[in-house]
C-alpha cells in the first residue's frame, strides 16, 4: 500500500505574495490611519484628545475598569459592578463593551495610561479586518494578492471606519466579523469546514453581536448572489450550501448565546432611551457625495467611501466585457439594495436589531462599503481594458461635478478625486496595457501603493478634522492630571464597604466612578437598569438622556441613605477636594419595619420596576417625605410658597404654573417661612432657568423626562425665618406644589446615630454580593443602600435563597422572629439559559468534529489512487479549485496571466 508523504514547504515557498498579503494589506490600513492621526496630531500621536462621544464617555472609563478586574483593584467583579449606580449589574456591558478581544490589552498597560490600549482597539480591528478581507477576496476571484490588498485598505479605512467606528470600539469588531463571516459562508459554497466556520461565526458574534448581525445578514446576501450565479452548480447542491450556511449560522450564534441572551435580559430591564424618529432617507446627491473620499457632509447620510482606487474600479465594473452581464447586473443589483435598505424604515429595523438607533440611523453602513469592495475587486480581477477604465474614470468625474456645493464635498475631495485618481487612473492603464518591463512595473506598483496609501491617510485626517468640529464630539476630560489626582485622593479615602467614596456628578466623563475610583451615582450604559434610574430619582439625583445616564446624589440626606462618607467637590478643572459627611451604614437593620412598610405594586405600575410616584407609603409626594421615609426619620420643614412679587404664577393640581420671563430681572418670587438656621433646598426636577435663594443664585437644566435635576442648595435660613425664593426662566415653566424642604442639620445627625447603633456587627463584601453578621437576635428588616434589580438573593441564617423586597426602591430583606446573619448575593438573569444553549451548541461542534475526524480516518486505508482521467465534482466559477481555468478563460489572446 502506498504512503502518501506531504513535503513540508521551504520557507521560500511559505512567503509567497498570496501569505504575505495579509500581512502587506493590515500594515499599510494600519499605518495610513496613524499618519493621518499624526497630520491632525491626536493622541497618541499629539496632544489633541480622541474621547470624543462615547469613546470618552463610556469607552475610556469602561477600559479603566476593566484594567481594575484584571489587577483586581475593583470592588465588584464580572457579574457585577459596585462603583456605578450605587450598584448595578455589570455581565451585559462588559459582554457589549469589552468583548472585543483587542480590549483585553488594557491589562499590559499602566492604568494611567488606558487611553493607548483603547487605541490600540482601534488599530487592531482595522489591521485585523484588512488583512480577513484580503483573504477574502481571494476566495471570490483568483487575482494579484498585491492588488488585493491595496482595495482591502479601501475596507479598512473606510469612511464608516473614521466617521464613527473609532468613535466606538466595540463597534470596530464588526470590520472583522464581516470578512470572517464571509470566510466561512464560502467553505459552505464548497461544503468544507463546518466546524471551523462555526467556530469563525461564534467568535464574530462574541465579539459584538451587534455588528456581528449586521455582518451575518450582509454575507448571507453576497451568498445568495453567488449560489444564482453558479449557473452550473445543480439546484440541489445549492439548497445543500444554504442549508449548511444556516446550520453554521445558527450553531455559531448559539455558541455566543450567553452574550445574546444576558444582553438581552439587560436591555428588556434597562431605562428606556428616548425615542429615536427615522427623518426619512437623505437628499439623493447627499447619498452619492459619501462615495467620495475624504468629507464629512453636515446631512445625516451613511458613510461609505472605500478610497479612490475602488470607487474607480466600481465605476468601470458595468463596463468591464470580461464579466458576464448577468454577473454585472446581480452585483449592482446587490449594492443599489442595500443602499436603498439603509434610508427605507422597513429594512432600516432589520438591519439595526428592530429599533432605529439612537444618534445615526446608519450603523450598518460598513456592510455596503465591504459590498462596494467586492465589486471593485471583480472589476480588477478580470483586468479591466483601458477603454473600461475610462468610461469609470468619467462616471467617477460625473458624479463629483454632480455633488459639487453638497456638505459632503470639500477640498480634501477636490484633492483626493482629482490628484490620487490621476495617478490611480495612470497606474491602472499601465498595468491593463502589460507592456510594462520590470523597472516600469516596479514604479506603477510602488505610485499605486503610495497613492492609496497616502490618500487613505489624508482621507483619514480630513474627516476626523470635520467630525470634531460638531460640538457633539467636543472631546471628554478623562485622565487628565486632574483626574489622576482625583483617582488617587479617592483611593487613599477608600471604606468600602462600610461606606461609599463617591467622586460625585462632576463629569470628568459619564462614567467618572469607573474612570476614578470610589462607590458613586454616576453611570452611562444601555443597560442602566429602569428601577436604578427611577430610584435614584425618586431620591432627589439628577439624570440624563431619560434616565440613560444617572448622577450622584449631592444633598446630605441622600449621601447619608445611601453611605456616602467622603465625596469629590469642586469644579473639573479646580484642585481636588473630598468632603466629608455622616453616613448611615450600607446595610442598617429596622426594628419596627414590616411588611407593610414595602412598596407595592398597584395597577398600572411597570411590570419590571415599582412605580413608587403613585404609592401613598413613598411619603406623600414630596422628595423630602421619600428621605424621611428612607431614612426613618423627620429631618424637613416642607414650607407652603406664597407668590410675593413678579408675574403671578397659577396653582394647578400638584403644582405651580411659572409664566415666561425674557429678561433675566423679572422674577417671580416666593416667601416661605422655616426654622432659622436650617438649610433651605430646591427640588424642582423638570425646571430649566434660574433660581435665587439666601444663599445665591443656581441653575437648573431639567426638560420633561431627559434630563432631571438634583436637589440644590438654597441657604441658610435667616433669623426671622422668611425665606424669599425666586425663578427666572425665558419660558414657561412648571414646578412642584412644595418644592422646598429645610434641612435640621442636628436631626440628620441624631438619625444616622441611630442607624449606626442598629449596624452590623461585620459587613463583607465579595464580587458580586454581601455578607453581614448582625446583632444577636435581630429583627425587624434589613435595609441595603443597594437599588433592587431583579437577580438579586438573599438567605437569613443560612436559610431559603429568597428575592429581597423593596423599601422606597432599596433592597429589604425581613429578618423574622431574630437573626444573626445575612448573605446576599446577585445572580445575572439570562446567564444560565445562554450557557445552556452554548453547551449544547459546542456538543454539537464537537460530535460533529469526532464523526468527520472517525470519516476521515476509516476512508484512508482503502481508498483508490486517484486516476489521471478521473475528475472531481465540477467547482464553482471563481473558486480557488479552478483558479487556472478561469484565469485562462478571463486571460486574452497575447496577455500573460498574472500570479
């Protein structure tokens, strides 16, 4: 029996220009997007900030945390996170957020050096993603590897990747899912590894299945496209690949289902975003102005651009006579549909997870600039003739003199249209002519590499130059020096968890508790659950974006409720201060606390969350009875107002109609009588205008349900009582019917000494729970400063795992006839499901590796030599197995076919 031995290859034979491609195509997208970050001398290549958006305001500080789980310097764990929200569940955004497994190098850097790893996350899906695409385009149509690569930096640089990928790095993944899907939905064209391709889609989806969506339900359609094409592939062999594609598909994604699932629990028990209205697709020449490189258009309009050597190649591919015209037809076809599903709501939804998403509505966007490439590369790949390079070279030319004038079209167009595509256009017909000799081919290949090199890069710093022009993208503080001080003053505070350190609303970022330390309010996520943002309200925080974004609590009551003991004052850029106050302990036992005392759900309440507004129990209405009632106390003078002078206001039910005032001298004012000496606050959570009280004036920013205001000070009250109020805004305004309380200083204090008499006697806490041993034979309810979310459990004495009830939107626990410890600990809804169905998906993968693997093995020793004149089943147009028949038939009569 013959032995078949497979020569090992020479290293030689290993670097040929088909595996070093890859390589070329990542290293030159990669260095094109450092020059033109240099050119505009952003970090870290200058002093500019890049923590625009959300990339500071959640991406910087969420890569701060992780960075603390990897040293294990963080309070929580994966499960969940005790710095944010007074604490909330962490697993469903660090599924979403840090997934990306580029992320993960936070841990190689200092801490105070997060900034460059976030980068880093940046780069690497951009070189990670040219050099897939690469390969991927090989595996359309056999071709140069060179000039594959060269359109592959198209990809990676392309005007979705600099307009907002980089702006959102957990967003970048999908620059790599769509290459790797597509990989993958090829070896089922040709029914070979499954297993593999399995494995390439799992990964994709658990890096951001967002995005991963997007790249799933992209590639499907480039399949599909490509099955009606194979013309001489049988029917039944095509259902064959589909069916192996949606199997694939379907094994890969639930490999990934923890991160779908658990995401998807977080989002159904999440604050609500506000509602995001599709305005409808934008004008056509808009639309078309994003083909062209290096602009930014002031109309909302997806980002396309894929550099001048492909929008040249797309331009000449109706033109190219080489590709057959049904091919031609089904391939614009491809990319004029998904077009027009980006600006029709309908499909808009399917692309974006069924919500029209919140800032651009064209997320998606990368999937058409990767179809764009395709189309280029197919036009290349079968050496367009140089009349064909012309006729694209004039409908390019056309559709720049159309969108002239448009905001899309700037001179960095002018530039890159007019400069790169003559030498682009140049190189090209040299290359279609083939009568270059060595020399002159060196040269054509090296103006080729430059110019889409060096336009790529100047496209880069133009539209990043535009984007952070938009006041919206005025870059966040984040580890300034400041920020360093104040991390570090936290620290040295640090009492978790007998208390909080809370570094407070200030906003360094949205995220200031995950970029500096401490225990505080503060917390920006999509997962920001409904019962934290309505609690903390409810509370006297202020939020924003409808509750998306939470602050911390700044009048003394909440801090003591809620155990702070040291918080940050003071403004961003102003030295570091940490007060101090008196804080109630994180978990207090309440004697006379009962059932009845629990907040109840009544009809028309939330399924998910408590509505406590409308509970008569939460302390009749005021903000100030819901602190009493919180913290078991009176501790208010809830005064009536009496109009004294300005425009007359109008009582309405529950409160008071303030008319406009256009000039910041009218007033209208109010006196209220309270004890002198106390401290006078303002509550008016929806307010926007001035407000004046003893002591000066504040400002309040509140608009209906999207942003809240906290409690602000007002004063001292003066010796005689009188307290005069006054409100100054240039609309109308409506306030609460008492929206003043007087603090009793001495009241708070005597309360938080009793709450500290009924403290534990040790309070622990682990990653994601706490453990507390009372006082002999306590009874009565355990109260937590925690916001009750559902996955939370606690036992009594070692008792029933049992879901804590709530106490003005805190957890409470009943601890019966007496108890002597308490354990508490919270478990991620959806976790246990997803890995469930990862486990049977990963059964599955490897029942089938085992039986493909037994297959392999046992047709080895008997089967027979291959015969000169047997032939394989017939491979489809453009595979790797026909490379040299196809290469012939698109080779004319006295040309050469390229390697």
């Amino acid at each position: 029996m013959a032995v078949a031995v497979k020569r090992l290859a020479s290293p030689a034979e290993r670097l040929t220009p088909s595996r070093l491609a890859p390589s070329f195509s990542a290293l030159l997208a990669m260095g094109s997007y450092c020059l033109g970050m240099a050119m505009l001398g952003s970090y870290p290549f200058g002093s500019r900030s890049r923590a625009v958006n959300d990339l500071g305001n959640q991406f910087v500080p969420f890569h701060a945390h992780l960075w603390d789980l990897l040293h294990g310097k963080a309070t929580g764990d994966l499960a969940f996170n005790w710095n944010s929200g007074y604490g909330v569940p962490f697993l469903a955004d660090f599924l979403t957020y840090l997934m990306n497994p580029f992320s993960w190098l936070v841990g190689l850097f200092p801490r105070d050096l997060v900034e460059l790893p976030v980068f880093l996350v940046t780069l690497g899906c951009i070189g990670l993603g040219t050099a897939l695409m690469t390969v991927f385009l090989g595996r359309l149509h056999p071709g140069s590897p060179w000039l594959r690569a060269l359109l592959a930096v198209g990809y990676g640089t392309c005007g979705w990747v600099v307009s907002d990928g980089t702006a959102d790095p957990m967003w970048m993944w999908g620059l790599v899912s769509l290459p790797l899907i597509g990989i993958a939905a090829d070896w089922c064209l040709h029914r070979r590894r499954w297993v593999i391709g399995t494995l390439f889609v799992g990964v994709s989806w658990a890096g951001n299945f967002y995005t991963a969506a997007m790249a799933t339900l992209a590639m499907a359609l480039v399949l599909v496209v490509r099955l009606l094409l194979a013309t001489d592939l049988p029917v039944r062999d095509r259902l064959r690949s589909l069916a192996r594609a949606a199997t694939m598909a379907l094994t890969g994604i639930l490999l990934a289902a923890p991160a779908v699932i658990v995401s998807f629990k977080a989002s159904k028990a999440s604050q609500p975003a506000p509602e995001a209205v599709f305005r409808g697709r934008p004008p056509t020449l808009d639309f078309l102005a994003e083909l062209l490189p290096g602009g930014r258009g002031a109309v909302n309009a997806p980002h396309l651009f894929i550099g001048v050597l492909g929008l040249l190649l797309v331009a000449a591919f109706p033109f190219v006579r080489a590709i057959p015209v049904r091919t031609r037809v089904a391939w614009y076809v491809l990319a004029a549909g998904v077009a027009v599903s980006f600006v029709w709501k309908p499909t808009l939804l399917l692309w974006h997870g069924l919500a029209v998403p919140n800032g651009s509505p064209y997320r998606a966007s990368f999937v058409l600039s990767a179809v764009l490439v395709i189309i280029a590369w197919l036009a290349l790949a079968h050496r367009p003739r140089p009349r064909e390079l012309a006729a694209g070279a004039v409908l390019v030319a056309l559709l720049a003199v159309l969108c002239h004038g448009r905001s899309g079209v700037g001179p960095a167009t002018w530039i890159l249209v007019l400069g790169s595509g003559a030498v682009v256009l140049a190189a090209l017909l040299a290359l279609a002519r083939n009568r270059a000799g060595r020399t002159l081919h060196t040269v054509v290949a090296a103006a080729l590499t430059c110019a889409v090199f060096f336009g790529s890069a100047y496209a880069a710093f133009s539209v990043t130059a535009a984007r952070d022009k938009l006041k919206w993208f005025k870059p966040k503080i984040t580890l300034s020096a400041e920020a360093l001080r104040t991390h570090r003053e936290l620290g040295q505070r640090n009492d978790w968890p007998r208390s909080r350190t809370d570094p407070g609303p200030h906003e360094f970022a949205n995220n200031d508790p995950l970029l500096l330390g401490g225990e505080g309010g503060s917390y920006y996520s999509s997962y920001l659950p409904k019962r934290t943002a309505r609690t903390l309200r409810e509370m006297g925080a202020g939020w924003y974006i409808q509750g998306r974004h939470t602050l911390s609590v700044q009048d003394p009551v909440s801090r003591a409720i809620m155990g702070v003991s040291s918080f940050r004052t003071g403004p961003q850029a102003g030295p570091v201060r940490v007060g101090q106050s008196a804080a109630a302990p994180l978990l207090t036992v309440r004697p006379g606390l009962t059932a009845d005392d629990f907040d109840q759900r009544r009809s028309g309440a939330d399924a998910r969350g408590i509505d406590v507004r409308h509970d008569p129990r939460v302390g009749g209405g005021t903000v100030f009875a819901r602190q009493e009632r919180l913290l078991g106390a009176s501790l208010y003078q809830v005064p009536s107002l009496r109009p004294t002078a300005g425009p007359a206001p109008r009582q309405l039910d529950g409160g008071w109609r303030l008319p406009a005032a256009p000039k910041r001298n009218v007033v209208t004012s109010f006196s209220a009588q309270c004890t002198p000496g106390s401290t006078a606050y303002w509550y008016a959570p929806w307010y926007a205008g001035h407000v004046t009280g003893p002591g000066g004036t504040t400002r309040g920013v509140g608009r209906q349900q999207m942003t809240a205001n906290g409690i602000k000070r007002l004063g001292t009250v003066p010796a005689d009582g009188r307290l005069t109020v006054s409100f100054s805004s240039p609309k109308a305004q409506h306030i609460p019917e008492h929206p003043i309380g007087c603090l009793a200083p001495k009241k708070l204090a005597a309360a938080v000494a009793d709450l500290r008499e009924h403290a534990p006697v040790r309070l622990s806490s682990s990653g994601h729970g706490l453990s507390a041993e009372l006082p002999a034979h306590s009874t009565g309810t355990a109260v937590l400063a925690v916001p009750t979310v559902t996955g939370w459990g606690c036992r009594v004495d070692g008792g029933a795992w049992r879901a804590p009830h709530s106490f003005g939107g805190l957890m409470a626990v009943p601890l019966g006839a007496g108890a002597t410890r308490l354990d508490c600990s919270y478990r991620t809804p959806g976790l246990l499901p997803g890995l469930a169905a990862s486990g049977g998906a990963l059964l599955a993968l490897t029942a089938v590796a085992v039986t493909c693997g037994v297959r392999r093995r046992t047709a080895r020793p008997g089967a027979p030599a291959p015969s000169a004149s047997s032939s394989p089943q017939s491979p489809l147009p453009g595979s790797r197995t026909s490379t040299d028949a196809v290469h012939a038939a698109a080779t004319r009569p006295g040309e050469r076919a390229e390697s």
